[in-house]
C-alpha cells in the first residue's frame, strides 16, 4: 500500500479509525472522512502518534445530506488526483424515524445513499488508479430483510433494527451492481460483515436501547482492530485483487441472504437510488 491514497468514511472512531492505522502502517496516505471536527481531528493526531510518519487529511462533511456528500466528493476528487481505496463505512442506526433535510429517512440516507452518492462522485479518480478498490461496510444484519421498493423510506412500520437491516441489505446489493457496472473498468468492488464491534454503534441512540447495547458490547463484542482486519485485507490484499461483487466475513468469502443475492433487486435499487440522487440534484 506504499503511496497509494485511501479515501474512509467514519473515520474517527471504531473500525474507521483501526483501519486507517492498519493502513497507515503499511505506508498508504489517508483521507480521513469524519462529521464531528474535533473527534475527527483527534483521530488524526492518534494516527501520528502512534504510526510516526503517517500521512493524512481530515474532510468533514454530514453524509446523512446529500449536498454535503456531493461537496465532499467535489473536495476530494480536486485534492486527489488518483484514488486507490475508497472504503464507504459511515453509518448508524436511528432507534427513532426521522428525515433529512432532503426528505429521506435517515437510516436509508447515511448508511445507502451516501455510499451510492460518493462511489459515483469519486469514480472518474477511482478508474485512473491501476487495480482501486471499493470497499462498502455491511452487516450479517441484512439476513431476514427484503426491500420494499413501494417504501423505501419506511413510513410503514418502523423500527430502528428493521431500518438498520434493510441499509445494510442494500449495500450488499449495491455492491453487486456496483462490481457489475464496473466489469473492465480495473475497479472492484467489494463488501463485508466486520462483525459486532465495540464502537460507537448506536451510542447515539437513548434509553434502554442504548443501555442494551452497550452492555452487548461489553461482554460479546471484538475489538474494533478486530472489525477492521476485513476492510483491510479487501483494500490491500494481493490475493483480492480479482475479487469484484463479493461478501465477505473474517476474510473469507461469505455467502449473504437469498435477498442479498437477488440481481434484479440490485438493478432496481441502483435506479431508485439514482432517481433519488436526481430528484434532490442541487
């Protein structure tokens, strides 16, 4: 990973930030992605006191906003000429409904669209970078979930964990139409489960949800270098480098839900997805 630019959302915290070092210590440059400023450049300076040498930029943008991811993506694409890595991994779960400012539910906006938004904004920098990588953060959350293309913004029925587990079922499809887009371009595309992870997950969140999940986290939870290792290996590992469309889980292929591995849903949440994007273009 000599030189070679990384691109991670979420980075100031959790599997983010353990990724960064991992990849800080094996000679690549970062772009660290963060919402908060000062977390974000916190988690810059730890990455230089504990990798001497490290070599990184800290970008901050909310990407639950789709003019904010688009800003970022603008940002990046004028600062980077060539883009190696690009790990989309911001995301949350919201216990409780809500909108963005641009109309979407907020577990659907930060966790898919943002990923969808900035892969395509970073695009043209990704394809002149011999062998880039996409690297998009799931979940084994996603079995059981099926997407409902008549409520994708869930109006009917919400619950946080359904919310979080249709996301986290939409990047994996997404991921798959990605790597078929992508096919002869040099680019791959690839997604993972990293596990339950002791981080920040869900700390946004109140009450008994945020007591339970933290008491989770205490007693069954790997480590967030743990989380990390899975990230790393898909945007470093020689051995994946011909790998495009998978699903991934402690470093070995994965085989997700039937609903992750429908190719018709792919192709019609892409659409949505892009219908959306359009409807709230600037």
């Amino acid at each position: 990973m000599q030189d070679k630019l990384c691109v991670i959302t979420g980075a100031s915290s959790g599997i983010g930030l353990a990724a960064a070092e991992a990849l800080a210590r094996q000679g690549a440059r970062l772009a660290l992605v963060g919402r908060d400023a000062a977390r974000t450049e916190a988690a810059l300076a730890r990455l230089r006191a504990r990798v001497p040498g490290t070599r990184a930029a800290v970008h901050l943008a909310d990407l639950a906003r789709l003019a904010e991811v688009r800003r970022l993506g603008r940002e990046l694409a004028a600062a980077y000429p060539a883009i190696d890595v690009l790990v989309n991994n911001a995301g949350a779960l919201f216990q409780r409904r809500s909108l963005t400012e641009d109309g979407i539910e907020r577990t659907f906006a930060l966790n898919h669209m943002a990923y969808f938004v900035l892969t395509r904004e970073l695009q043209d920098r990704l394809v002149v970078a011999p062998g880039a990588r996409v690297v998009n953060v799931a979940s084994r959350a996603h079995q059981g979930a099926v997407l409902d293309f008549d409520d994708l913004n869930l109006e009917r029925g919400y619950t946080g964990w359904k919310a979080y587990q249709r996301s986290k079922l939409a990047n994996i499809l997404f991921t798959r139409e990605l790597a078929r887009r992508l096919a002869g371009t040099g680019i791959t595309a690839n997604c993972l489960h990293p596990g339950f992870v002791a981080s920040r997950f869900g700390d946004n969140n109140r009450g008994l949800f945020r007591w339970g999940i933290g008491i989770a986290k205490r007693f069954s939870a790997r480590t967030p270098e743990k989380g990390a290792e899975t990230v790393v290996h898909l945007a470093s590992a020689p051995e994946v480098r011909e790998s495009s469309g998978e699903y991934f889980y402690d470093l070995r292929p994965a085989t997700p839900s039937s609903a992750a591995r429908d190719d018709e849903a792919a192709r019609r949440l892409w659409g949505a997805s892009e219908r959306l994007a359009e409807d709230i273009s600037p």
